[in-house]
C-alpha cells in the first residue's frame, strides 16, 4: 500500500505484513493533516491528524488502516422511451455516486437503449436526464447498483404546450 501524508508530501509503502513507519514533523503545524493509503483494487483511505491533539512529547502514533476491496465493475443498461412508448434517441445520462466519489455517462441510442460500461457497485447512485426542450428533466435518485448490474426503463415525460393569451395594459388600464 501506498503511504503518503504531511506538507512535505512524505510517502512510504507498507511492508510484507501491512507494516509502515513514516516521519512527520508536525510542530508548530495548525491545521489538520492527512495520511492517505492507496493500493489498486482497494478503496483510498484517508486519515486526519489534528496537530492541536497531539502531545508533542509523543514521538511515535499508531495509525491502524483496513482497506476495503472493490467490488469487480458492472453494467448498467436501460431503454429511455417516452409516454407513448416510442424510444428518446441521443440524449444524455449521467450517473454519479457521492460515497464513491464518482460518476457516468451515457448517449440513448436510436432505439433509446444505453449503456453504462464499468460502473463501481453501490448504493446511492443519482441518475439525471437533462433533455431538449420536448421533454421534461428526470432525476431518479438512491439508485442501488449491485454486482450483477441493473436495468433501467426509464419513461420521459412530454413538456405540455399550451396557449397563452390575454391583455396588455398600463397603470391606468389603457391598452
């Protein structure tokens, strides 16, 4: 794993048994520092030390890290159609993960079908449609991705028209 925190941007890696020392000079340090692990195929961590917590006669602080696997990536597929079942070709789809700090995109096709490719498991994915100006938006939000993926049919809602008229007149109710 690699070990990187402090100003000075000091690093490390951990040894055969998940062991690492680094030095970190912290005096007269005041706003908070961060230790950060990162290994491929393990979700970043990041740890905080608040110099003001510290008692400087300590010369040595354990930090005690688990790295948690990531889940291998999925598909997310879907048909994007509107009310009356004809499939919305060319629009936009974005998907995004606040917990997991990451995000998708997606074109419909000609027959409104879409695909994300490679997309991290989890639960909280946010999925907006920003559309042109016939349909409305759609947000479709606490969307679970799991491990085997998910299909979506998602239905557009057409923008009602209308006809607006009426009067125009001044402060004194002249035309």
């Amino acid at each position: 794993v690699q070990v990187t925190a402090g100003r000075e941007t000091r690093a490390t890696s951990t040894g055969p048994k998940g062991e690492f020392e680094l030095d970190l000079n912290l005096q007269g340090v005041k706003q908070t520092q961060f230790v950060h692990f990162r290994r491929d195929g393990y979700r970043d961590q990041k740890m905080a030390i608040n110099p003001a917590e510290l008692n400087y006669q300590v010369t040595k602080l354990q930090l005690d890290v688990s790295m948690e696997p990531l889940a291998s990536p999925t598909t997310v597929t879907g048909s994007l159609r509107d009310t009356e079942g004809r499939p919305v070709p060319g629009e936009i789809l974005t998907m995004a993960s606040s917990m997991l700090r990451t995000s998708y995109q997606a074109q419909s096709d000609i027959k409104g079908n879409f695909t994300f490719k490679e997309v991290e498991p989890g639960d909280d994915y946010r999925l907006q449609i920003r559309p042109g100006p016939s349909y409305q938006n759609k947000d479709i939000n606490s969307l679970e991705v799991s491990s085997s993926g998910l299909n979506l049919d998602i239905v557009l809602e057409l923008v009602e028209e209308g006809e607006l008229s009426g009067w125009m007149v001044d402060l004194n109710a002249n035309p």
